[in-house]
C-alpha cells in the first residue's frame, strides 16, 4: 500500500518516473519547479528580516528535504505544497537565524536534520561506507530513503529480477551493519 | 538458514512486520542468543546510516539544482530577480 502511494504521490509529481534513467533528471525538474514557486517568496521573507541569501538557501534547502521526505512516506500530504514549503523554510529560519532580545543560543532547535551526522565518529564511519560501500550505500539508500519498489531497484542497479534485488539488498544490509559494528568498537565516541 | 534470511528476519522484527507466531519465535531466540540479540542493535544504526547516507544523496541534488539556477543563462531573470532581494547587505 504504501509503495503504491508512493508511486501515485509521485506520478503526481514527477511524470516519467517509471523510467529509472529518468529519475534523477525528473527529480531535478521536481526541485527547479518547487525552487521558481516557493524559494522567491522565501528570500523575501528573509530578506525583510535581516537574513542573508546564504541563510535563505540553506533553509530552502532543508524545507526541500523535509517536503521530499514527506512525499515519499505515507504521511498525509499538504494541500499546498508552495505554501508548505514557504511556511517550512520561514520557521526554521525562524528557530535558527532570528535574534533573540536576551541572545539566546540558537542551539535549541525541535527540529534538526541529522543532528548525528556531526558526531565526529558517525561521520568517519559514514565516509568510510560512502566510499568502500558506496554501491551497496546506493541500493539501500534507494530501499529505504527513496522508498523505491524493488522492480525499479532492479531495473536501476541491474538485478534480474525482485528476488536478486531482494537478496542484495539484505547482503548488503548484513554488510553494513558489519562494518558499523566493526569500525564503531574501534572509535570510542560512537555509542551514546 | 542463511545469513541475508537472518537480516531479513532481523527486519521483520525491528519494523514490526512479522506475523504473531514469527515474531514470538523471534524474541525467543533473541532472548537464548545474546549475538543475535547485538545484531539487531546493529542493525537499528545501519538503517539510521542509511537514512542519513539517502538524505546526504538528496541535499547534494539539491545543490546542484541550486547552482544551476544561480550559474546558467536561461536562469538570469530568476536569480536576479532573488539576488536583488539580498542587494546592500
């Protein structure tokens, strides 16, 4: 069910998306399109409160992230996608950027992405896996991130068929989680 | 039993997908095997890996998308039209 939604969500979204070729090409139309609509009035909000370009974009982008996210899970969608996207991005330049009165440390965000991608040691470990275990970084990534059916993880990384994909996908699981495990008892800081 | 099977079942077990009477065996056997038991933690850091890994993939497309409208011609107007907002500052 949920990868039916996912895949209605986004025909509705990104024509062409059967095509795994077209994928990548398709999601960058997705974002130029969402970019002319909604980052304009995003900059203007920004803008009229004192923030950088630099900082508009960064938020743009993270509301980019959260709105993909929400596309490809089966939370319901939001009626305006501009208007959510806008409304995002101005909140969090809200939590993040805007001068307090007493200069309150900004640190104290609800919502913060991958906030353990700067632990020092998850990010060795996850260059470490970007690298050695980039192809099997990619299927899962496309598995469990993108939430792709597994005939189209087929079709993408040249698998004959959903039980292929379906084996190399828990292989590389297994693979990961090894080298993980491994390099995490190597560096002290990994577990909480 | 192979070792993708395990990892297959080790899933089931952390999304909460198995059926009753797998997932009763499952606990047992997690209970008796303290390996299996670490697998499954392993494993749990392996899908937030993931998670990260994808969302990494997907912030780098977007900069990418980012450079194209603020670098190429057939963007001029739009990104004026944005650096003009940010213009004296």
């Amino acid at each position: 069910m949920r990868y039916i939604l996912h895949i209605v969500i986004k025909r509705q979204f990104m024509p062409g998306i059967n095509n795994p070729n077209n994928l990548i090409a398709n999601r960058e139309a997705f974002f130029i399109d969402l970019y002319k609509n909604a980052f304009p009035a995003v900059a203007k909000y920004i803008s009229r409160m004192g923030g950088s370009f630099d900082e508009a974009r960064d938020v743009f982008h993270d509301a980019l992230v959260i709105y993909y996210e929400k596309t490809v899970s089966a939370l319901p969608m939001p009626d305006n996608s501009i208007a959510y996207l806008v409304g995002t991005a101005k909140n969090l330049w809200i939590k993040r950027y805007r001068k307090t009165e007493k200069n309150i440390p900004l640190d104290n965000i609800d919502f913060t992405l991958g906030e353990d991608e700067n632990m020092p040691s998850s990010s060795r470990i996850m260059r470490f896996l970007e690298t050695a275990g980039k192809k099997c970084m990619e299927l899962l990534a496309g598995f469990y991130y993108e939430q792709l059916p597994l005939t189209e993880i087929a079709d993408r990384f040249g698998y004959s068929g959903v039980r292929s994909a379906t084996v190399q996908k828990y292989k590389c699981l297994e693979k990961v989680r090894e080298t993980i495990k491994e390099k995490a008892l190597t560096y002290d800081d990994f577990m909480e | 039993m192979t070792s993708w099977n395990e990892t297959e079942q080790i899933e089931a077990h952390i999304f909460g997908s198995a059926d009753t009477g797998n997932a009763l065996v499952f606990e047992a056997r997690m209970l008796l095997d303290p390996a299996l038991h670490d697998k499954v933690l392993w494993q749990r850091k392996a899908y937030e890996m993931i998670g990260h890994y994808g969302r990494k993939q997907l912030k780098l497309e977007i900069d990418a998308v980012h450079q194209q409208l603020f670098t190429q011609p057939e963007h001029i107007s739009f990104a004026q039209k944005i650096r003009l907002l940010f213009i004296n500052r």
